[in-house]
C-alpha cells in the first residue's frame, strides 16, 4: 500500500455540487435537507479514522428521508458519470496516483469506497472514503466491512506503512527461478497493524501478484546476467543485483522490484546461474 494525502475536497460541498441537477424536484429536496448529515458523517469519518476506529461507524440504510439506492445513485449518476457535476471531484480524487494505492502495481481505474456505499450510503461521495484503485483490488475489496480494529482494512488516507521494511522475498530454486513474497513486521509495529497489513497482502492476493512481476523482470534481465556471469562471475552478477535493489528500494522500499532484486542477490543458487531458463 502506499500512502498520501487525503483529497482536501469538503464533503458536504463536494454532495452538493452532485445533487445540483437532479431534476426531480422533490427528490432534489430529500437529498438537499440531509447536507448536514453528510458533513457530520464525514467528520465523524476522520475522528475515527485517525484511530483506526471505522469499525464503529455506524451502517444506517437509510439516511432521513433518504434510500440507500438513491445515495449510490448520486455516486454512480452524479458524482461518476462522464458529464456528471460531480465529475471534477471525482478526477481530481482519481487523478491523485498514477498507480493504485493498494497494490502499488496495477494502474488506477476506478474509486474504491473503502466503507462500502451499499452499507454506508451517507458516504457515498464523501472523498475522504474514496480511494483511487485498480479494478481487480477494488472488485476484491467489494462490500467488505470492518467487524473489529484487528479486521479493518488497511487506509491509504490514514494508515502509513511505506516507510517501514515489511515486504520481503525468497528465491524458490527451480526452472525457472521464483520469488515468493511474505510479509514481515518490523519489531516495533505492533500486533493489531501486523495483522491488517497480512490481510491485505492476503486479501488482495498481492504474492501472486508481486511473483508475476518478478517472473517477468527475470525474463526481462536473463540476457544481461548469463553476460555478466560469464565474463565476471558469480560476485559481479550480485553485485549488480544490490546495484539495482539499492535503486529500486531508494523509490519505493516495498515495491515488489526492491524486493526481487533484493531476493535475486541473496541466493547463491540464483547469482550462480539459477537465473537461467533451463
Ligand atoms: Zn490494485
């Protein structure tokens, strides 16, 4: 996961710019007179947040005169649909990170409500709870709710874990070469964070993931290590492994290429050829 900032977008204005054209009339009134209860919710959000204590946010249906199908309705109709008033706030939140936030790997191409709008509706548009995903993390994450403060899922918005070491690799020997991946706490987190952050390298399938992508840099690098290692030997071809791991871990510690590399040049087996397709 990756961090930043969370969208400085109000949420009681960013809901009112996205019910601005809804024609009915009488619906247009229902939604306007719950404003308030959509700021208080969204402050409500980030008290609890800021101590891992969404669990108890509260599952309300229905928010006063309002269903829960027409508040997903002003997310999928008025805040995501192309011409949409809401639409700008919806890209700005979107245009946040190039990548997704919670794999770190595949590009953005949806927003994920992290509490989930069919049992949050009042937070259906509130940006602090929109969080700028991949579709297959977001599809994994679908309608998943925090029962305890152990179970919460991780936050990019309020959680912070890039600057610790935690994700860590094993070259497997075989033909050809894999790298498994695995979390590790560092000694000073405690217990309840260890636990968020294996259910979300496990939630979302990220070792998978992350060994598919070190299957692929492998094929991409064979070529350079067979020269290496046939000219120079089994220490330079490390050597160029920490050259590249030291790269790679300086931009992102636990990126899934750090990680590789880092794996590729702690193996004997591996700088002594088990790079090699056969
Ligand atoms: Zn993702």
């Amino acid at each position: 996961m990756n961090s930043i900032d969370p969208p400085i977008l109000d949420a009681g204005d960013t809901y009112t710019t996205c019910i601005s054209r809804v024609k009915d009339a009488a619906l247009k009134a229902r939604l306007a007179a719950i404003t308030n209860d959509v700021r208080t919710a969204s402050a409500d959000y980030v008290d609890k947040a800021l101590e891992n204590r969404l669990h108890e946010v509260p599952r309300i249906a229905n928010v006063g005169g309002v269903t829960t199908a027409e508040l997903k309705k002003v997310y999928t109709q008025h805040m995501a649909g192309k011409n949409a008033p809401g639409r700008v706030a919806y890209d700005e939140i979107f245009n946040s990170s190039a990548k997704c936030l919670l794999c770190t790997q595949r590009k953005v191409d949806a927003l994920d409500h992290h509490l989930p709008k069919a049992h949050y509706p009042v937070l259906a548009v509130t940006p602090v709870n929109l969080i700028p995903a991949c579709s297959a993390c977001n599809k994994a994450k679908l309608a998943s709710v925090p029962g305890t403060a152990d179970d919460s899922a991780l936050h990019p918005y309020f959680d912070r874990i890039q600057d610790d070491r935690w994700l860590h690799g094993l070259v497997v020997t075989g033909i050809p070469a894999v790298v498994r991946f695995r979390v590790q706490a560092p000694a000073h987190w405690a217990t309840q964070l260890t636990n968020r952050v294996q259910l979300h390298f496990d939630g979302l399938n990220l070792g998978d993931l992350y060994s598919a992508e070190a299957a692929e840099e492998l094929t991409s690098i064979r070529h350079q290590l067979t020269n290496i290692h046939r000219t120079e030997g089994m220490q330079a071809v490390r050597e160029e492994l920490l050259a590249r791991f030291e790269s790679a871990a300086a931009a992102q510690l636990n990126g899934w290429r750090a990680v590789t590399y880092e794996s590729f040049a702690m193996s004997d087996w591996f700088c002594d050829g088990g790079f090699a397709p056969v």
